[in-house]
C-alpha cells in the first residue's frame, strides 16, 4: 500500500510539476543539450576500444612476452597478387623491387628497420623480398652483366629455382602462394610460377609512434600512428603497380573508424524512415517535426556524453547504439503523445492533459525505462572493453531517450497546443479518432478470443525457433561485422586464397 502511495505521488508530482514548470523543463533540457554539444565537437575520441578479453590466457601470454622481450621491429604483411596469374615473371618481379627502392628512399626511409641475415651476410633496410634475392642472384651469376631490369623469364625463374633449392635461402618458399607450382624441364630445373607473394616490411615501432605525426602534420598518436604508416606504405607499393597489393590486418582500427564515418547517413537515413512512420501514425507535421527533433536531440545527448567520459571507438557503439536508440526510442515518443492526444480527446486543456498523461502512463514508461537500462548495464561485466564501453553508452543513451522522447517531445507537443489556443482563443482543437489504435485492439481482442488458434501457432514457432538455435554456428569473420567488399576483409580473403 505505501509502494503504491509511493509510485502515485511520484508520478502525481512530476505530472502537477511538468504542467506548472513546463517552461523550466524545456529550458533545462535545451540547456543540457547545448552544453553537450562541446564534447560532441571539441572532444572526440582518438583511440579504438579493445576486443581482446583482459583474462584471456592468449591475450595475457602476448602482453607478458611484450613486455618482457620488446621488440624494437615492427611488421607490416602484404600480399602482392599478379593480374596475369603469375607474379615470377620478370615485369612483375622488377616493378616489385622498383617499389622497394622507391620505399627505402623515400620520407619513410628513417622509420624503416635495418637487419641482417646471419646465414646469408645479406644487410636489409624495411623490405627484403624473393625480388632482392632473385636481383642479387642474377648480378652475381652473370658477374653484374644481367640483372631484374633486363634478363628474360626464364633467367628469372631459373633464378628463384637457385634461390629455393639452397638450403640457405629456400625459405623464401614460405613467401609463394599455396596455389604455386612448377614445370620441370629435361635438365631438372624446375620453373616455379606463383600467383602471389607475401611481402614484410619492418619499421622501428617506437620511432614511428613518436615521430611520424609530426611528419605528415597528423592529429593522432597512441598505436594507432602504426596504422596510418601502414596505409602509407601500401599507397606507395599500389601507385602505379602492374599487380594487385593487398594489407593484411594493417588498419583494423582504421577500418572500424572508416566505416562508422557512414553511422551519419545511415542515422540521417534511418530517422527519415521512423519519422514517415511517425507521420503516418499521427497526420501531424508539427508532431512528426518535433519527434524528429527529439532523436537529434537524443544523438546529441549520447555522443556528448560517450565523449564527455572517455568512451572509445569501436563498431558496437559507433554503428548499432545509435541504431537501438532510434528503435526503442521512438516508442517512449509515440506512447507519450498517444496517451496525451487521449487526455485530449476527453476534453481536458493542454496543461491539464499532459499531468494527466504523466501520472498515467509514467510508470509504464518508467518501468520499460529501467528494464532495458538494466539489460544493457549488465553487459559492464564482461572483461572486454569494447562490451563495457557499449554498456555505459547504451545505458545512458536509455535514459536520454526516456528524458527526452518520453517526456521533453510530449511538453513541447503540449506548449504547442498552449500557444495555439492562446493566440486563438475561439479555435477549438479536432483530434482524429485514433483508427490505428482501434485496429490494433480489434487485432488483438480476435486472437485472445480464438485462444485455440494463437497457441498452437505461438508453440509452433517457439519449436521453430528452438531447432534453429540448436543449429546455429559459433564462428566470427571480418566480413560479419566489417563491409565484405572492404580492402580490409579483401585482404584477409586472400590469405585463405593464397
């Protein structure tokens, strides 16, 4: 009995307080969503949250051993695949090393990691391919007479069967393609073609990190620099190349951040269609308008405070919060102003039907409120940061939603409504009779009259759904989750592939 005291004086007090102080609540709530808009625009963020599980024995082994044997080389792998269906041809082998020279003398040159083959003697600065090594074969063989820029094919591939048949460089077979083959002729040599090659370029990890930004004039810093070096030098090796270049997980973090810049249009796109949906339930431009309002107001609200905390980039919030906001959002807008064009129907002026609203439908909104903030705040718990930083701004974004499209929309209906009626007094206000309301109730009292057929159709596609659980996979691609037509996801395609 006090609960239920309780519940109705709250909600008695906020429907007396939002029809007395209305203007008060308009202004709060304009007022916190300009202010939100300083981080919104000053303040975004410049890392990506993590996917990796903290208490991962993997994760954990990796870090250790970073830790403890820091490794001053940074790697960067690329698949370099030729258009004609075999890279070891002369054109394709000398354009490869082209480019390597072209990397080693360019800006990135000081970022680039010297090493030396202990078995071989052979000095390398970033890059070192079955390119060099097939050059350097045929200068020493023909006593620096032929070399990649003028032998023929066959010397070419006579080349990388010397280079593959030494003990001491046949490691260069790791690099070919599991699609790579042979012909073997009466001599026994045997001419290799291969329709792709896997390229390594080392950098100095740390130098890159602090240096590189101050070269290019970037804004970035953190790991992240690795990533744009490393869209960098793929530029270089695909300008102008005979063959096709390919990164292999070189700018995940890049990717994600790219492919969330279309969060916009898909955003702008998707309020477009709630708002036709909007127009149609209501036939009103000024409700449909203000709706429209509300969810800017709500994306607002949700970027201004993911960035206000520190929430980071990461596919989960950047593309499907908004998306969840949008959908359940609208449903607090359109219950809200129902209830109050019913308030209305009855008869009762603008003030007086949006405190009756309130008190009536407050603690449903309330109650629907709570149970999807506390389903996604229960998602804080997991060890991933990604899933934590989804929690907090799928949480929030909740309550903006609530604040908002369940009250801020429904008292700016309502002031609408006020000032019409003030400014003419002899207007009497025609609402529709709510079709779409009586057609749902019909709907809906025909299948609780016919029980016996809305069981046994329920029941069936439970079962339905239960056999399909049962054989669902467990299995997680790129292309589940980034664009499969993606450079990034191409790229990975072609490590299967090759």
């Amino acid at each position: 009995m006090k609960n239920r005291k309780l519940r109705r004086s709250f909600y008695e007090w906020l429907g007396e307080f939002l029809k007395n102080h209305y203007h008060l609540f308009v202004y709060t709530i304009v007022a916190i969503t300009m202010l939100l808009l300083i981080p919104v625009f000053l303040m975004q963020p410049t890392e990506t949250a993590s996917d990796d599980p903290t208490n991962n024995d993997t994760v954990i082994w990796y870090k250790e051993i970073q830790e403890n044997f820091p490794s001053e080389a940074y790697s960067m792998v690329f698949i370099v695949e030729s258009e004609e269906g075999d890279m070891l041809i002369q054109g394709n082998l000398y354009a490869l090393y082209q480019k390597e020279e072209e990397l080693r003398n360019s800006e990135m040159r000081p970022f680039l990691y010297e090493s030396s083959n202990s078995t071989t003697g052979i000095i390398s600065l970033g890059i070192y391919t079955l390119a060099d090594a097939v050059n350097t074969t045929l200068v020493m063989s023909s006593s620096n007479v032929i070399d990649l820029s003028n032998a023929t094919d066959l010397q070419v591939k006579q080349a990388v069967y010397s280079i593959l048949s030494n003990t001491s460089t046949g490691s260069f077979a790791r690099t070919l393609s599991i699609q790579a083959g042979y012909e073997e002729t009466t001599d026994g040599i045997k001419l290799w073609s291969s329709p792709a090659l896997t390229v390594v370029v080392y950098s100095i990890g740390d130098s890159v990190i602090s240096k590189y930004p101050a070269l290019t004039g970037g804004n970035y810093a953190g790991d992240i620099v690795l990533e744009y070096f490393g869209r960098e030098i793929l530029a270089l090796l695909q300008e102008k190349s005979p063959f096709q270049v390919w990164g292999i997980n070189i700018d995940l973090n890049l990717e994600i951040s790219d492919e969330g810049s279309i969060n916009t249009p898909m955003l702008i796109v998707a309020i477009l269609i709630i708002l036709v949906i909007v127009a149609i339930i209501f036939r009103s431009l000024i409700i449909t308008m203000i709706s429209g309002l509300g969810l800017i107001m709500v994306m607002v609200w949700l970027n201004g405070f993911s960035n206000l905390i520190g929430i980071k980039n990461s596919t989960v919030v950047d593309l499907i919060v908004p998306i969840i906001v949008l959908v359940l959002g609208i449903d607090y807008a359109i219950h809200s102003v129902f209830r109050y064009l019913e308030e209305r129907r009855k008869g009762y002026p603008p003030q007086q039907a949006l405190g009756n609203s309130v008190r009536n439908l407050g603690s449903a909104l309330m109650l629907a409120m709570l149970t999807t903030f506390i389903a996604f705040m229960s998602n804080i718990i997991s060890n991933i940061e990604s899933i934590v930083h989804f929690a907090i701004a799928s949480s929030f974004a909740i309550f903006a939603t609530y604040i908002i499209l369940g009250l801020f929309v429904p008292v700016i209906v309502m002031w609408y409504d006020l000032r019409k009626a003030k400014n003419n007094p002899a207007s009497i206000m025609k609402i529709r009779k709510s079709t779409q309301a009586s057609f749902m109730g019909n709907i809906a009292a025909f299948f609780n009259k016919k029980w016996f057929i809305s069981l046994p159709l329920i029941l069936i596609v439970t079962l339905a759904g239960i056999l399909g659980w049962s054989n669902l996979e467990t299995r997680l691609e790129a292309k589940d989750a980034l664009d499969p037509e993606s450079a990034f996801v191409i790229g990975l395609d072609k490590v299967t592939e090759h």
